[in-house]
C-alpha cells in the first residue's frame, strides 16, 4: 500500500481517537493520563511500519547546498517526468535541454531489488527577519527529499540502495553538465566550453575496432571500485596514432562526449619546469580526459631542461650510478622519438591505429554526409580503396555537399576520380622508381 493512503486512513483514525482521548481526560487522574500517553506513543511507532529519512537542501551553519540534495533531485529527474503529476521545468547548463523535476509537495515511488520505496518533496515556510528593507517579515523557503520505505529494509536501503542513489545522481550530474576545454598557459589553465559534435555514432573508422574501444571507455567508467581494490590508480593511457586526417583528434572529442568528461590540452612546450608540469596535472579534475598531441615531436624542450640541470651539477661529485639512473630517467621525455618506456605497459594501457579509409568507414561517411547507404557507384569505390590510401578527411571532403541540391551521385564521381587519379601518380612513380633502379 502506498504510504500516503496509509496516512488517509491514519487521519481518520487518530481524529475519532482524539475526540475519545479527550473525554477520557476530564475523568481519570493525571499521572494515569501521563503512563497512557507514555505508552500509547511507543505502540504507534511500534505499529507504524515505515521509516522516513528526510534529506535537507541547506546544511551546516553556512547553509552550503547539500551534495546528497544535489544527487537525489538528479536520480529523481527521470522518474519525475515519467510520475510525477506536477512539474518544474528550467533550461540546463547547456542552454539547449529541458530539465525536469517534482515540484513540491510531489511523491514518485521507486524499485531497487525487488523492493518497493517512495520519494516526496517537500518544502518548509518560515517567517525570516529582514535587514535590508526596514526590517519587514518575509518568508523563507527550505527545500528537502523524504524517503519512506518499510522498516524490515533498513538495512538494504540504509546501505545499499542509498549509495546506488548517490552514484547515479552523481553520475548524472556528470553527463548533464556543460563540459570545458582546457588550455595552459605556461603553469595556468584557462578554459572554454567544449562544444565538439563529435560522437563514436558518426566516427568514420572499422565497426568492430570502435566498439571494442566504446566497451573499453564504459568498462573503465565504472571500474572506480575495482581500481580502489586492488590499490591502483584509477587513470588509463591511450596511445592514438596513425597519419594526419586519419581521425585522432575527432576521436578524442568523440571520448569525452561518450564519457561526459573535460579536456585539458597541454602544451608541453609551454610549460618550463617539471614543478610547473606537476602543478598543471594537480589542478586537473577528477574524470577528466588529458591530452598530450604530438607527444613525439612536442618534447625536445625537456632536452633543454637537461642540459641546463647538467651544466648545474657539473663540477660537483657524484656517484657514476646515480647520474646515468637520472639521465635516464629523464630521456624517456626527451626521446624525439616514441621510447619503449613511454609506451610500455602501465604507462599507455591501449594503442589505438587510426588508419586510411577502408570501405564500411567510407560506408559511414556516405550515410553521415549524403544521406545514402547503397549507390551502384560502391563497387568501383570498393575496388578503388583497396589499392590507394587515403584519410577519411580527404574522402569526406570530396563528399561535402556544396548546395542543397546536389546529386549523391556527383560527388561519388569526385571521389573516384580522385581515387584514379592517385593511383595513376602511384603507377608512375613506381615505374620512375625502376627505371631509377637500373
């Protein structure tokens, strides 16, 4: 039975008790009166079967905004829509969505484990005095959740189903919110909103490669406990390369609008000294994707950093052993090249080949572009890819409508004749090769 017919019954109930009780009151001495009252109290709380928890917006002396609040009005936004009789509705952070939630005094019931529960918002009126307009009466409005469920499942939803309530809820406040790209500035971050329409959905690269790498993303996403077991940082190091067009920045933006997360793009070559370095990294937050581009080529200015460290310690003694373990220790940043050690297991856990446009990519970007998933025209792009490389950047730029009105077919023409085109300048420059041989 839902907990508020229990309470319409309750009212009936406790109002022709009262009308008795208070008979009952002009005949009897007090002190029978007081152990009456006494022990009436224990046995409604003894009969009534449910237990409320009430979860206050404002806390503490401050009244800062409680983070549970936070994270039950977002596990609660879909259930609301969905059951809620009256709602409030605001814009979201990102200015585009329409965010929903109970309006006051609503109730929304909930499931979790085969276990019924129930969710009611609430708000308490009190009269606050003034100090800015002549110090009139006004009132002030205090926000809060309640949660009933019956007493036998203390302990499941004491435990339990509470932090199962508070994970989502901050999960949710995650994926909802308006996410930033960071730069730096020598030692400083500074920041604007990442708004890259990027997604794995659009993402022009092998079928099965990119959902073995979504399942990759989502399983990390959730392991934060495993990683806490076993004692391990919760971070992981992907290594994306392969040629420029090829799709690596595309996929970073489409990683961080799968996960939810910021990004922060470090620029090594503007950061001076290794405490700089470790400052900007402290000053990332948490579930956040950090970006290191042209890692091969962006950190000769380390090399720099060794020289000068070297020309500081020259002259003073120091033990052979120790100062060849330190200039190692420091080439695995210096390397113009990628060093074994920097992508050694523990450093870049998954190495990620973006690489020439195959068919089923090519496929994807005909439906992302013309709005097309066959053509007679796919066999001759089939054939023509197997034997010329080139990027899903070029591809797509040959199938970019130039009007609203243009045949899919035209544009399927440019691309193969590019394609030929390409595999004509390869021909030739094969037979120059030979002839250069001889």
């Amino acid at each position: 039975m839902n907990p508020g017919d229990t309470f319409g019954h309750l009212g009936s109930i406790v109002g022709s008790l009262m009308f008795v009780w208070a008979m009952f009151k002009q005949f009897f001495p007090y002190q029978l009166i007081n152990q009456i009252e006494k022990h009436s109290q224990r046995l409604v709380i003894y009969m009534y079967p449910y237990i409320q928890i009430t979860f206050n917006e404002f806390t503490g002396e401050r009244l800062m905004r409680s983070e549970a609040y936070s994270a039950i009005e977002n596990y609660l936004s879909s259930k609301a829509s969905t059951q809620a009789k009256r709602l409030k509705g605001d814009i979201g952070k990102n200015n585009q969505s329409l965010v929903l939630s109970m309006d006051d005094h609503e109730e929304v019931a909930d499931e979790f484990n085969g276990l019924k529960l129930w969710w009611a918002s609430g708000k308490h009126i009190s009269k606050a005095q003034s100090t800015v307009s002549f110090h009139h009466s006004m009132s002030e409005e205090r926000r809060y959740y309640k949660l009933t469920f019956h007493k036998r499942n203390r302990d499941v939803i004491l435990g339990t189903y509470l932090n199962y309530v508070m994970e989502e809820g901050k999960a949710i406040r995650v994926k909802n919110r308006q996410r930033k790209l960071y730069t730096n500035s020598g030692a400083h971050w500074s920041h604007v909103v990442f708004e890259h329409p990027a997604t794995f959905q659009t993402l022009a690269m092998d079928p099965e490669e990119k959902e073995m790498i979504i399942d990759d993303l989502i399983t990390f996403s959730k392991a934060g406990g495993f990683y806490s077991r076993i004692g391990r940082a919760w971070k992981r190091g992907y290594l994306l390369y392969g040629p420029p067009g090829t799709g690596k920045s595309t996929m970073i933006a489409a990683m961080a609008n799968l996960l939810g997360y910021d990004l922060y793009d470090l620029e090594l070559t503007a950061v001076k000294e290794n405490t700089e370095l470790r400052k900007l990294l402290i000053e990332t937050s948490s579930k956040s994707i950090i970006v290191i581009e042209d890692i091969d080529c962006s950190l000769d200015l380390t090399g720099q950093r060794r020289k000068k460290k070297e020309k500081e310690e020259e002259g003073k003694e120091k033990d052979p052993g120790q100062k060849q373990q330190g200039m190692q220790e420091r080439d695995v940043r210096t390397s113009q090249k990628l060093d074994p050690a920097l992508v050694r297991k523990g450093r870049m856990d998954k190495h990620i080949e973006l690489s020439y446009c195959g068919f089923e990519a090519f496929k994807l970007l005909a439906k992302n572009y013309l709005n097309i998933e066959s053509h007679h025209l796919f066999g001759t792009i089939h054939e023509l890819l197997k034997e010329i490389k080139i990027t899903p950047a070029d591809v797509a730029e040959h199938l970019m409508p130039k009007s609203s009105f243009g045949d899919a077919e035209i544009y399927l023409k440019s691309l193969i004749q590019a394609l030929e085109l390409a595999k004509e300048d390869a021909r030739k420059s094969s037979a120059w090769s030979s002839l250069d041989s001889k």
